[in-house]
C-alpha cells in the first residue's frame, strides 16, 4: 500500500508543479525521477546512473524522429502545404457535407503539423467555408478541433505518440501504431464531428472582435499571402510517403517474410526505418521551398523546427527518465498483481492519462509520463505483446485527449479564433473531446478483442 501512496504523491507533485507553480514539464518529471528514486530506496548511487540512462535511451532513437518530423511540419507549414490539403479535400467532399469535410481537412493536416498551428492556419478556411455553406461557426469550428486533435493525439510522427511508443519499447514497430492510430483516430473525428453537428443549425452570438468579420476576404487574403501554392502531390508527399515507407517496413520485417528475403527486402527494412523514411520526407518537403535563396530558407526552417522539438524532445527525455528510475523499484510487480486482479486491463492506462490530462493540460505530457507510468506493468496487465503494447499507446492517447479545457493550449486557440464564449467553448470543444476520449478508448477496446 505505501508503494503506491508513493506513486499517487509523486502523480500529484507533477500536477501540482506544473499547475500551481508553473515549473516546466522537464523539470517536474526531472524531480519526480529522483524523489521516486529516493522514496522508493533505490540505492543512491544507482539513481543518477539509471536517470541518465533512461534519459538517453527514449532519445537515442526517437530523438531523431521527433526532430525530422517537426522539422517537416514547419517546412508544410509555411509553404502553404496545408492550405492546399484543404483544398483538395474540399475538391473531392463538394460543399454537401460542411462538418465531414472540416473533420477530414483536420484529420490529414495535423498528422504532420501541431494542431494548434493547423487550427490557426485553416481558420479563415473554415469561417469562409460556414458562410458560403451557411451552416453554423460554432460545428464548423468543432469539426475542424476534433478532426486536428484526434490524428495530433494518436498518429506518429506526432511528438506524443512517438514518444509513447518508445517509452512501451515499440521503436522497430512505429509502422504498426501508425496503421492502428490511423484506424482510432478516424473513429474520434467522426465521433467529435456527430458532436459538431448538433451545432450546425444553431444560431449562436459569437464574441466581437472589434474586427469587420468578413471571411472570404480573409481567407483570400491567406491564400495570397502563400504566393504560388504547392501542387496536392507536392503538400501531401512529405508526409504520406514515409508513412507508407514506414507500414511497408513493418510489413517486410513480419517472421513469415511476406515481401521475400533478398534485395528488395532488405531495401525496404533500410528504407522503412523511421529516420530514414522521414529524411526521404524531408527531401520530398525541400521541394515547397520557394524564395530565390533556397539553401537560406531551409535552413531557418530547420532552425524552427529544431526550437520547436527541443522543448517535446526534454519533455520526452525526462520521462523516459522517471520510468526508468520506475522499472527499478518493486512498484511494477506490486501494482501489476493487484490490478490483474481487477481485470481492468486496457482501461488502467486510459484512467491514468485522463486524470494527468484534465489536471495539467498538456496531451504531450499526459502520454509520455502515463507511457513511463504503464511500461512496468504491462506483463502483469496481459500487454506484454507487440499488439499489446499498440493498444496500449492507443488506450493513453484516448486518455490524453480527454478532456481539453482551461489548462489546455489548444482550448484557448479554438476558442479565440472561433470567438465562442468561454461557457460555450465548454459545452462545444470540452464535451466534445471527452465524447472523443471515450469513442477512442471504446475502439481500442473492441481492437483488443479482436487482435489480443
């Protein structure tokens, strides 16, 4: 019982560190690895060595990922590449299904850029799309939210789950929780577009900006603002091709060797691994790059995306700490017994990162602290499988996305951008990731009926 009041203070200094006394997500989960260390008798000497190795294990592989994509991110960012995603979807959906067509356009674009920065990009976009359809603001804004949130929240090269993935030791098979997270991440954005629907009749004041709010215009004005836009192959190439560059290596790697055992085979195992896929998407981005000096506008992309990383990529880093210093105690075995007992399985995990989510705010950290959190228990919980351990990145995401609100970057962006009043954000986007986060643990659930 001590073992696991330990745990619950060390859960709640975190909250309380990054809440109360906004101390950074670094340095909070840095202490916590050693108070645990220290609480939990880990001889002195072993606290360091095992922080440091912890530390440097996530980083070592998954450092590089997070960077490359981020980098990616930023390049489809200023290129206007999203703005293009959006219009090709709005090309092959037609005008007849507002809701649907924000969710996808949300769905494809964050997968490589953060959902905050996409939800500021595709804004005017949306607010262009509602007059013209005149449906309401409030569900186009909702629809486009869920739809940036749900693959931001389980799809890889997105920071969170990548770094989920790594601390289960899931770094050969990132392929697989890309195929899976696609599956529940489609599941939550259309479960957050049924909720956007209720909306879409509804006519609702909306907050003055003190702005003429004349959508068109602004969206016309954005799409200028990018001068030429890239073609749909060039905008979804960097992002697409290695996700399936990736999901074909785990494909070749497969025991029963589906794609043989000579050159091709071993091209693919080259070309599938995560850094590598994602340097062949990096290439594939250079070609967005516009201005006269090209070498010059790489390189401060680069540097944006590098300032970016840095923060997820410590953040990552000291979880990867504070589960190592974990592994070392008998709180595995301990918590492992006891909560096979109950058979709750699955739904530990989701439990976990909900309650870190809705406390501190922060999806990244509510991933990689519960991915830390769960990594020792999962022989004990049934999960000690590669499907296992996919499920379980799927059953903390579904957890991390619920609920968005106060403490949460994202809420506040939805809710300036759309002009909704606080109490209606709270009805509109907070409902709505909650329906998300159960819908997604629902999905993995039913998964693991069948996969397990």
């Amino acid at each position: 019982m001590v073992l696991v009041l330990i745990l619950a203070a060390l859960i709640a200094f975190i909250v309380l560190s990054t809440t109360r006394l906004k101390l950074h997500p670094f340095l909070a989960l840095l202490a916590a690895a050693f108070i645990a260390g220290f609480a939990y008798q880990v001889p002195a000497g072993e606290i360091v060595k095992t922080i440091t190795a912890g530390f440097g294990s996530i980083l070592g592989y998954i450092g590089i990922v997070i960077v490359l994509g981020t980098i990616i991110g930023v390049i489809l960012e200023r290129s206007g590449a999203a703005i293009t995603m959006a219009e090709t979807v709005i090309k092959l959906l037609g005008e007849r299904f507002p809701t649907l067509t924000m969710s996808i356009i949300g769905y494809l674009v964050s997968i490589p850029v953060f959902c905050d920065s996409g939800y500021v990009i595709l804004n005017s976009l949306k607010n262009a799309l509602a007059a013209r359809m005149r449906v309401s603001t409030v569900a186009m804004s909702v629809a486009l939210a869920t739809g940036l949130y749900a693959t931001h929240t389980f799809v890889p090269p997105t920071p969170g789950p990548i770094a989920a993935a790594g601390n289960l030791g899931l770094d050969a098979s990132l392929g697989l929780v890309i195929a899976v997270g696609l599956v529940v991440a489609l599941v939550t954005a259309f479960a957050g577009m049924w909720w956007a629907n209720r909306f879409i009749g509804r006519e609702v004041q909306l907050e003055d900006d003190g702005l003429p709010h004349q959508p068109d215009q602004d969206f016309a004005a954005l799409r200028a603002s990018y001068g030429k836009l890239p073609s749909a192959f060039q905008a979804f190439a960097p992002i697409f091709v290695p996700i399936l560059l990736i999901c074909l290596g785990s494909i070749a790697a497969f025991p029963s060797k589906p794609l043989g055992s000579g050159l091709f085979f071993a091209t693919l195992g080259f070309l599938g691994t995560p850094v590598v896929a994602l340097l062949v998407g990096l290439a594939l981005a250079c070609t967005l790059l516009k201005s006269a000096d090209k070498r010059k506008e790489f390189h401060d992309h680069v540097a944006e995306g590098i300032l970016s990383a840095a923060p997820i990529l410590l953040i990552t880093g000291a979880g990867g700490a504070f589960g190592a210093v974990l592994k070392v105690t008998p709180l595995g075995d301990y918590l492992g017994s006891t909560l096979s007992a109950l058979g709750i399985g699955l739904f530990m995990p989701f439990v976990v990162a909900a309650a870190l989510k809705t406390a501190q705010g922060s999806t990244t950290v509510a991933l990689v602290t519960t991915s830390a959190l769960v990594a020792p228990l999962l022989g004990q919980l049934g999960l000690d499988s590669e499907m296992g351990r996919v499920l379980t990145v799927m059953a903390i995401g579904a957890g991390a996305m619920t609920v968005s609100h106060a403490n949460d970057s994202f809420f506040w962006v939805v809710t300036q951008f759309s002009r909704m009043p606080v109490s209606l954000a709270y009805r509109a986007q907070t409902l709505a990731t909650l329906i998300q986060g159960i819908a997604g643990m629902l999905a993995t659930w039913l998964l693991s009926l069948v996969l397990l």
